[in-house]
C-alpha cells in the first residue's frame, strides 16, 4: 500500500521560502509520476508543479519562476522549493502520484531517442492529505 507522507509547510511572510517534502512510503517502482496540488478556500485545486524520477518538470502559470520541484529518485521523494512567497499562495498543498507508474513514450528529438514517463496523459489518483501553507503580508 503507498502512502504519500507531505512534511515541511508552515507560515512565512510574504517575500519569504519554503521547501515542501513528500515521500510515497511503499512505492517499490524505479519510475514515478508526482505533483504538488493546492487549494485555497473558495477556490479551485489548482496544479503547481509536476516532476517525474527522471528530473522532468512542469509548472502551473501562477508560480513559474518562483519554485522549482526535483525528484530524489533513491527515496522515492520529491521537493517544492517555494520562493517570492506572496499571500495569495496561501492554500493547502496537496501531494499526489500516478501509480502505477504510466509507460514510456519515446521520442526522436535532437538526433537521439529520449524516453520519458508519460504522465501528462495519466490522472493522479494517489493523493497526500494536505500540508498548510500560510504566508502573511
């Protein structure tokens, strides 16, 4: 059974960083397909970044250039580092995974073949249960 365990939320004030934490406990797979999600009250979940094991990152418009996520692929763990924090990131951070992992997709790019994990096509259905996030003004 995987058990997604989020650490590292907390209150900041505005202009401030924090580095969100989730570890999927139980997940024996090499490859893996993780988010972080949030949700402010009132408002729809919304997604802030994307990573794969392998490193691939995507992020949601709002936050672009402000956090970067980074797989530890030996632990099954990914990282939210958040920086330029404003009051409108204030919101219940979510994390979540695909399991299993989706297959490969293979591509010519550049002169070479470059397989990466196919989660964009894949819903999350594995999912944290919340870590706070406030930041003041």
């Amino acid at each position: 059974q995987v058990e997604l365990v989020e650490s590292g939320g907390g209150s900041v004030q505005s202009g401030g960083s924090l580095r969100l934490s989730c570890e999927a406990a139980g997940y024996t797979n090499t490859k893996f397909c993780m988010a972080w999600f949030r949700q402010a009250p009132g408002k729809e979940r919304e997604m802030v970044a994307a990573v794969d094991s392998d490193g691939n990152t995507q992020y949601g418009d709002s936050v672009k250039g402000r956090v970067a996520a980074s797989p530890d692929s030996a632990k099954n763990t990914i990282h939210l580092e958040m920086n330029s924090l404003k009051p409108e990131d204030t919101a219940v951070y979510y994390c979540a995974m695909i399991n299993p992992a989706p297959p490969l997709n293979v591509d010519y790019i550049g002169g070479r073949y470059v397989a990466k994990l196919d989660c964009a096509n894949y819903d999350y259905n594995y999912w944290g249960q919340g870590t706070q996030v406030t930041v003041s003004s």
